[in-house]
C-alpha cells in the first residue's frame, strides 16, 4: 500500500518537474532555479508522507498487543473472583508458615525414629529410671511441643481473605495441625476487636483469633468495611457523662 502511494506522487512529482522545465524554455528563462525549489519541496512532501506512513503502520501493528494486554489485565482479574466471593486480602508469609511447620513435623518424625537407636546405643534403657525419664522429657518437648506451640501460634494466620458483597459475608483461609486450607465464613457483624492489642490476633471472628496486615489489603476500604470502621459512631450519654453519686 506505502509503495503505491510512493510511487504515485512520484510521478505526479516528476510531471510537475517537466511541465516548469517545458513551459521556462518556452518563456527564454533558466529553469533550473524553479526545479530546485519544486524538487525540495517535493522531498519534503515525500518525507513526511513517508513518515505518517510508517507511523500508521506501526499503531496498527501496536494496538493488537495493547488490546491484548487490556485482555490479559481483564482475565487475571477475573481469577480473583470465586464462589466464595471477591479476593481482597492474600498474606504473604502463607509459604513461610507452611514451610516451617512441615520442617518443624519432619525433624519431630526423625527424632521419634531416631529415638530408639539412641536408647540402644548409649546403653540409657538398662540404667536409671530417673535418667531415662529425664532423657525422653528433653526428646518429647521438642518432639510434640514445638509443634503444638507453631500450630497455636500460626492457626489464626488468614493466607486469603474474600469477601462476598451480594450476602456480606466473608471467608478466611487458615491452614489446620495438618497443613491443609481450612475455610471459616462469617459476618461482618461477628467481628469483634480485642480491647487490648495481641501480637498473634487483629480481630475475632466466630469466636476465632484472625492475624491479617492491615498493609497488604489493596483497598483499604476493605479493611475499614472488614473491622467496622465506617460505620457511624454511637455514643451512650450515661456512659459519658456519667451518673453521679448519690452518697
């Protein structure tokens, strides 16, 4: 298309060329003057057409990506939509959390394994009880009680929060004691926020300790909406003022 229009104004270009050459001749003047003009301005003109040419051929070529990538924004955000709602929270220490307690039961399952090889080997089984005792105690805490203690520490660890604007309601995403995704739906009016501040618990909800980051939430209107904070204050007259003493 570009090569036909070139070579269109090409030729009109050169008619042109002749027909000041043919008419100067005719008058006894110099063309040469004339066609120097003619021929600048006619590079230019081809400059410039050459120019838009490619430009349009180039947003042609760079629409179908933009459009594409426009698709492509519009199907990933799609995948934050389920049946459980909107996805609105999605901690980032989902992975740590699970590593550690895998590396916490794997070396508890090495130590029971490892248990009583260690007793037959150090001859412990046919000497005191009171050391034998001792023995597994120290081997037990860490076997059984470092487990329990990451499981109570990290169970109200939301990994994903969504949240269904039709019902209100939302569902956490925990992990259980054996590392599998554990779903707890409730309201927004069962959220209740602790009077004093925990380090392991930002609200309750059904009577369940919930740890989000306030920072991690992409709107924070969310969040708000999440812990009540915009909905209006009431408060109590009596509770403020007070009653007074009547002794």
């Amino acid at each position: 298309m570009f090569q036909h229009y070139f070579a269109r104004r090409l030729r009109t270009a050169i008619s042109q060329t002749f027909s000041i050459q043919f008419a100067a001749l005719r008058n006894g003047r110099p063309a040469t003057h004339a066609c120097r003009r003619l021929l600048m301005k006619t590079e230019e003109y081809l400059y410039h057409a050459a120019k838009r040419s490619f430009l349009n051929d180039v947003a042609k070529k760079v629409q179908p990506a933009n459009v594409q990538r426009m698709v492509r924004c519009f199907s990933t955000s799609s995948t934050n939509h389920s049946e459980e709602g909107t996805l609105i929270y999605s901690g980032n220490l989902g992975n740590a959390v699970r590593g550690v307690k895998m590396f916490s039961y794997t070396s508890s399952g090495a130590s029971l394994c490892m248990m009583p090889y260690i007793l037959l080997k150090t001859g412990i089984s046919v000497q005191s009880l009171v050391l034998k005792g001792a023995f597994c105690g120290v081997i037990g805490f860490f076997t059984f009680l470092t487990p329990i203690l990451l499981h109570i520490i990290t169970k109200g660890y939301v990994v994903r929060l969504y949240h269904n604007h039709d019902t209100d309601t939302y569902t956490a995403v925990t992990y259980n004691i054996l590392l599998m995704e554990k779903k707890t739906v409730f309201r927004q009016n069962e959220v209740k926020i602790p009077g004093v501040s925990k380090m392991f618990t930002t609200f309750y909800a059904d009577k369940k300790s919930m740890l989000v980051n306030p920072m991690l939430f992409p709107l924070p209107h969310d969040y708000n909406h999440l812990m009540g904070y915009d909905q209006p204050f009431s408060f109590d007259t009596e509770d403020l003022n007070g009653k007074p003493n009547k002794s």
